[in-house]
C-alpha cells in the first residue's frame, strides 16, 4: 500500500484537479513572496468546492462506471481489513485448485460471526497477475460455494462482496464447466438456510458477479456499476467496436441508481464524495453499517420463509406484458 | 505450391443457420446437396454426414411430442423494454420487426403435453428470434413452466438454443438466470425430474444457468455448448483453440454432458428416461 495517496485524475475530474493545483501555487506563492492573496485563494477554494459538488453529483453513468474502476478503488480486502475483527482464509475447492481472485473465510464483524466470500482484485501488475484481475475460475466459484455451504453448516451468514470485470475466458475455465460452476451457485445460493448478503463493491460484471451474487437483500455502491456484459464487451457486439462503451453504459443502465429503479438492488449504499477512493475509511463504515443493519433484519426470519422470500424476491424482477 | 492455400483457417462469422427456401439445400457441414422434402423427413440431419441442422421450437415440438399432444401456455408475453435500450436501432422496433418476421411472440414457448405418452411440461427455445437470447419474458414463461411442473408434479423439460442473455434488457436479463436457477432448486427439492437438452448453440448466460442444471443433460451431436464464446476466449489466450473445442463430444469428454443423443432418437430416449423415471419400485 502506498502511504501517500496518489493522484489519479479521470478526464472528468480535470478541472477540479487543475483549480486545485492552481491553488496550491498560489500558496506557494504567497509564502514565499510574502504577497497578499487570502481572499483569492479563498475565493478560489470556494469555487473549487463548488465545482467538486457540480461535477460529482452529475455524474453520467460512463463516469460512474470509471470510479468503480478506479485503480485506487478499496478492494475486497480493504474491507474485509476494516471492518473484520478476525478474518480467517479458507483456500482451495477440494477438487482442483486455490483460485486466488476469489477470497473466502471466516470473520467477525463487532457481535456477529459470519462467512465473507468475495472477489479480489490486484494493486500492482504482480498481484493483478496474482489475483488474475479478479477473474475467477471455475474452482473459485466451487470454492465459495464449499465455503458458503459450511456457513449454513455452522448456522453463519453470508456476506458476498462483489468486484469483477467477469468470469475469466480461458480455454481452461471451459474445460472446467465455468457456465456449471456458475450455475450450480446459483442453484445452490437460492435454498442456503442462513442470511445472505450481496454487495457489490466495485464491478458487478454479468455471470461471473452472480456466481456468488444470489441473496435475501442486494446491496450496491454507489458508485459500483452492475449488468449482464460490461459497455466495451456490449459495445463490441451492438455497435462493433468497443469505442462506443459510453453509449452503452448509457443503453444498458449500468448504475447502482438504475438497479434500484429496476426493482433489482435494494439499497444503494453512499460513497464519499468524488468515490470511495478519496475516503477509504469513510466508504468502508458505510459498507459495515449496511452489512450489520441487513443481517441483524435478517436473522429474525426462520429459515424456511427466508427461502421462500429469496426464491420469491427473484420471481419479481423483470418487466413484460400479456 | 501454396500460394493459394490459406494456412490457418479464419475465423468464421457468426454462421447464418435458418433453413433456406427452395427446393434444394446445401450441407453447411460436408457440402452434399440434398432435396429438401428428404432433408425435412430426415428431421434436417444430412444424409450423408449425420449434420444436425439449426431448426427451430415448432420443429422440436413435432419431433418430440405425441400427435396434436402439445398445448401451450402463456403464449402472449411479450417484452416491454424497460431500459429504452437504444443501438443503432430502438429494440422496441428491432422487437416487432422479429416478432413479425419469425411470427413469434418471444425466444422461447413453453407447454405441456406428451412424449411416448409421458406427460411433461416444456419449454423450448428458439434462436431464430434475436439469437435465442434471454431477457424478462424468457425468464419468466420457464419460470412460470417449472411452477407448473411443481403445480402438477411432471418432470420438466427444457431445450435450450440460445446465444445467452439479451443485452436490451441489461440487468433485468441478468437476473433471469437467477430467478431460473431459484425455481429449479425448487423443483429439485420436490423430487421431480429436469432434462436439460442442449441444441447449437448453447451459450453464454443460457448455459450458466437452466442448461447446466440438469438431472440428465442432453446434447445434439457437434453442437456448440459453452459459456464465453470461441472469439472471446481466443482473443484473451492468443492462441489457437484446439480442434472440436466447445463442442457437445468435447463437453462431455470434459464431463457435464451425460448423453449425446442424435436427433432421430431423441423422442424414443427420452420417452425411456421418462419411464425410468416414473416407475415405482
């Protein structure tokens, strides 16, 4: 981890960046010649705030999907590091393989012990190679199925912390059943007797986020994006070429705000402002919050009914007329 | 001398598989030219090299079931396009150009009906409408079939012929294959037997969800069963994917198909399934 935070800037954020370097001369200036400029830069400080707020609450979903990107973005680590007072990794699917871009174990949250299962992106090329960008295999889906089952096992909830570009194409993973491993997740998270909990953190990118995304309440960030193909892997198709990703990030509604609307995602969870990048600890409390309201909601309901109420919160989603 | 010779082969495009017009029909596989009043009483198997052409939900329908036995269900649902989704076209008119093209209401038809005189309930996709693709009314008219096959205790079929999940519906496409796993669960928990059949081709979030989740999977000879298509996975591994891959023989070698049933005995197999799976000991 680097102990400064670098700077990153997106196209959009430009401007804030170039005010704010402007201001950060003036400063300098000002110091060092002994020349007054309080008022201007307080001026300018006031404008630069201002257009923080303009830009960020305007957010197109192109620009959303490129936070949720963002390469300083907290990963499915820095959360389970936050807000875990014990975390144990569980490795390996018993048949195969550890797939490193999925992560599973045991962890405590403040009272409630529960099963964290979620995907795991890199920081630098070596661990982005590591954890294959978050592309798992199909034996991490078996693994976090292994793992999700020994949760309803030992009475645990469940908490998936979605992040991945997608299940990883590889003539490997065909081999080795992506589509069944994907599908039997599903078959299988659909009639788990415990609480199950879906954030996703990041990118929720079509089959390979489902693998481990069937649950009782579907949580995004705010500024994570989530849909059946990513804009480039969309616009590839429709518009032939993956130039065209804005338009289809636009086309799809590829947002934790659209979700919603769609009836799909329950509660959008809020990032600080300009992403959750600029404000680790902040984005990862309001995670922690979401997670432990949601589950003690949950572990009210018997088993049985919660099962039912799952299967059922799926049956609704969708729109078509008869 | 191989001037002329190409060494690789191309990549093909998407193969245009609708049964053309006419009297006579060329093998898109071994080239022979065949009669089509003998390729039609043949089931659309070449004569000569056993290809097992693309055809569609209502020929499956004839092949399948007893005379006049089947009855569908919730035939007109139909999409409403949630999104607004937009390419070059609106997909509410890319909708109703393909609903009066095909004279189709959606990519699957669900039923019930008899086979070797065993009741089912089935649906059946069908890729000539938008690629097989699956979005809400898809998901849904199988939902509603496997709570039907719940409502009446009869094993459920489901033949699949699908591209994946529709990208015009985003999201709601997505969750389909959720909600599809959900009620196939449930039907597992009653005991009630599920066929999966998977026809060319078969891939993408089709294959992840309903397809893969059969008590006994069912494939068609040398149809294309996969997840992420040949085009994609050989650009991620910058190689050459290797003869026969994706393809039903090389699933099952790989282990998630347990039959490969040509299609004149597909009826007669799974009438014995059905009665294997109905007598009580």
């Amino acid at each position: 981890m680097p102990s400064k935070p670098q700077k990153i800037a997106l196209d959009f954020e430009k401007p804030i960046i170039d005010l704010e370097d402007k201001i950060k001369e003036m400063k300098e200036f000002a110091q060092s010649t002994g020349v007054e400029l309080t008022d201007d830069i307080k001026r300018l400080e006031k404008k630069s705030k201002q257009l923080r707020k303009e830009i960020f609450s305007n957010l197109n979903r192109w620009q959303r999907y490129q936070l949720a990107k963002h390469p300083l973005r907290p990963y499915m680590l820095d959360y389970v590091e936050g807000m875990c007072s014990y975390f144990e990794e569980l490795h390996g699917d018993r048949y195969f393989a550890d797939d490193k871009a999925i992560v599973s174990g045991f962890a405590q949250i403040d009272d409630i012990s529960l099963v964290i299962v979620g995907q795991q992106k890199g920081r630098d090329t070596k661990q982005k190679l590591f954890r294959n960008f978050g592309m798992s295999n199909p034996e991490g889906y078996r693994k976090a199925l292994r793992v999700m089952e020994m949760a309803a096992k030992f009475n645990k909830p469940i908490v998936t912390l979605i992040d991945t570009p997608g299940a990883y194409p590889g003539l490997g993973a065909e081999e080795r059943g992506q589509a069944q491993a994907i599908a039997y997740n599903m078959f299988k998270m659909s009639h788990l007797p415990v609480p199950i909990i879906n954030v996703v953190i990041g990118e929720g990118a079509s089959g390979g986020a489902l693998g481990i995304g069937v649950g009782d309440r579907i949580l995004m960030m705010e500024n994570s994006w989530y849909s059946v193909i990513s804009p480039e892997g969309c616009a590839a198709i429709l518009w032939r070429d993956a130039v065209h990703a804005p338009k289809a990030a636009e086309a799809m509604k590829v947002t934790a705000i659209d979700a919603k609307e769609l009836g799909v995602v329950d509660e959008i969870i809020p990032e600080p402002q300009g992403g959750a990048h600029l404000a680790k600890e902040v984005a990862i409390s309001n995670v922690k919050k979401a997670i432990l309201r949601n589950i003690k909601e949950l572990m009210k309901i018997p088993a049985d009914e919660l099962i039912d109420q799952r299967v059922e919160k799926y049956s609704k989603m969708g729109f078509w007329k008869e | 001398m191989d001037w002329f010779k190409r060494k690789k082969e191309a990549l093909k495009p998407a193969e245009k598989k609708d049964i053309p017009d006419g009297l006579w029909v060329k093998c898109e596989s071994c080239g022979e030219v065949i009669y089509k009043k003998e390729l039609e009483k043949r089931m659309y198997v070449c004569p000569k090299c056993d290809y097992h052409f693309r055809i569609g939900s209502a020929d499956y329908i004839s092949i399948l079931f007893d005379d006049d036995s089947f009855e569908e269900f919730n035939q007109g649902m139909q999409a409403v396009d949630p999104l607004h989704f937009k390419d070059s076209k609106k997909y509410s008119e890319k909708y109703k150009a393909t609903v009066k093209k095909t004279k189709m209401n959606e990519a699957v038809v669900t039923g019930t009906g008899t086979i070797e005189s065993h009741p089912v309930v089935m649906a059946l996709m069908d890729f000539k409408f938008l690629g097989g693709s699956m979005g809400s009314v898809v998901g849904e008219k199988i939902s509603r079939a496997i709570d039907k096959a719940i409502e009446t205790n009869t094993p459920m079929i489901i033949l699949s012929s699908s591209g994946g999940a529709r990208m015009h519906e985003g999201i709601l496409s997505l969750m389909q294959m959720a909600k599809t796993s959900a009620k196939l669960a449930r039907l597992a928990n009653k005991k009630i037997p599920y066929i999966s059949i998977l026809t060319n081709p078969t891939t993408g979030g089709t294959t992840a969800s309903y397809a893969m989740l059969g008590d006994v999977q069912i494939a068609e000879p040398g149809a294309l069963i996969g997840f992420a298509g040949p085009r994609v996975i050989k650009q991620t591994i910058g190689q050459d994917l290797p003869p026969g891959f994706q393809r039903s023989e090389f699933v099952q070698e790989h282990g998630f198909l347990d039959l490969i049933v040509h299609r004149h005995e597909l009826k007669q197999r799974i009438g014995k399934l059905l009665e294997f799976f109905a007598h009580k000991n």
